[in-house]
C-alpha cells in the first residue's frame, strides 16, 4: 500500500474510534503530519504535529529529558519514547507517532548507521511500544519515505490491536 493509502486507512481508523492523532518527528521533518493532512477531511482527526529535528526542540516542546539526550542521544529508543509520551501529554490525541533517526548522508557512526530509526507509538493509557528499523542506505529521501510508511503501518497495527484486545471501540 502506498503511503497515501496507508495514511488514509490510519486516519479512517481513528475516526472509527473516535481519538485524534498527533506526530512528534526529527528526521522526517513533517512529513508524517504532511502525508496525514494531505488527505481531505484530515482535520476530524488530526491534532497536531510537533518537528523537533534539535535536541532543544525535543525538550522545549516534547519535555525529553536532557539527561536522556546525554546518556542515549537523539536517536535511541529512549528518546523515541519520550518523544511519544511528549506529544501525548502536550496535546488532545488519543493516538501519538513518533520517530528518530539518521537520514543521511552524514550524522553517522559505527553504533548508530545511516538508516537507523526509532519509533515510538502510543494510545492515552497504554505504554510506548518501541521499535527500531536499519532502512537501506539508499539516499535520505528513500529512508525518509520508508520512515513514514514504516510510522503509519505501526499507528494501524496499534489500533489493530487495541481494537482485538477489546480495549477500543
């Protein structure tokens, strides 16, 4: 599915269940949030989108820790988490997609590639789930396209699953 079908699918899902959605970005830089608005009608769900791309941003709209960015740095699990737990608390969704990453083509060490993202995905009420992805180093704008569709394809799966585990509408 293409990324504009999957954002369709996430945004009909959540209008289903009746909970509004809002993204808290670094390395895609809005376009999460762009691909979500792009589709008419968008604004029934849509709350928000945060672009954090500096540390400070991170902090000053997210709330992540410094002492999180110091110990794991911007691209770490960690901070995919409390980028999530940020936007949820600093907004009125129900449903937060977050991402981390290193786009390219520098920015890169040993520990952490070119292509290596952090996800974090959260319900009001439900832990952060976490994931880590290593896209192919093929360019900045394929790993960027390949983190929105991964992030959308993780907002439907949470749903998904919230929805078998009878928890949401």
């Amino acid at each position: 599915m293409s990324n504009s079908g999957l954002a369709d699918a996430l945004l009909q899902a959540c209008q289903q269940r009746g909970i509004m959605l809002v993204t808290a970005e670094s390395c895609t830089g809005g376009m999460i949030i762009a691909a979500l608005t792009d589709i008419a009608g968008s604004s029934a769900v849509v709350d928000r989108g945060f672009v954090t791309y500096s540390n400070e941003a991170k902090m000053e709209m997210l709330g992540v820790s410094a002492a999180t960015l110091e110990a794991h740095g911007a691209v770490s699990r960690e901070t995919a988490i409390e980028m999530a737990q940020g936007a949820l608390t600093r907004s009125r969704a129900g449903l937060t997609l977050a991402v981390t990453g290193i786009a390219g083509p520098g920015g890169a060490s040993a520990e952490k590639p070119v292509g290596l993202v952090w996800f974090g995905v959260a319900l009001t009420g439900r832990p952060v789930v976490s994931e880590c992805q290593l896209f192919a180093d093929k360019g900045r704008d394929f790993i960027r396209r390949e983190t929105v569709r991964h992030a959308l394809e993780l907002g439907l799966r949470a749903l998904a699953a919230d929805q078998a585990a009878g928890i949401a509408p």
